[in-house]
C-alpha cells in the first residue's frame, strides 16, 4: 500500500486539507461506515478519511481513492 504510506506520512497535506476542505483523516485504516447498511461493492476498501458531511474517502484494492458521500453516491 504504497500510497497508503505516502498519504499517512504527509502531515503537511493532512493540515492542508483539512483547512481547505474539512477532511479529517483517521489514525488508521478501516471499515467503511456504510458497509452496516448492506451495501455492495465492487471493489474492496479501506476508508483513510471523513468530511465533514459524513462522506468517506476510501483507498480501493488497485490503490485508487474513492469517495463515499453521506448520501450514498460513489466515484
């Protein structure tokens, strides 16, 4: 998880956006919130960070980034 490591270690880019566009990232990797709520999908995922309408930015199996909003839009 490449990518992973670079996002977690970039404490610079973690005040940035969480300034600029109110995502908080989490301590650790976890479960998607919304896989309570039987969803499926497609690919597996690891969410990193929350914003602040509840929508979550995952880190997909091939080490894209999704998001996941509140409302249960993906892309």
């Amino acid at each position: 998880m490449e990518l992973w490591e670079q996002i977690n270690n970039n404490t610079e880019l973690h005040t940035m956006l969480m300034r600029e566009c109110d995502i908080c990232f989490y301590k650790q990797l976890q479960e998607i919130q919304f896989m309570e709520n039987n969803e499926n999908y497609s690919m597996q995922a690891k969410a990193f960070a929350h914003d602040a309408s509840g929508g979550e930015f995952v880190l997909l199996e091939d080490e894209s980034i999704g998001f996941i909003s509140s409302e249960g839009e993906v892309g």
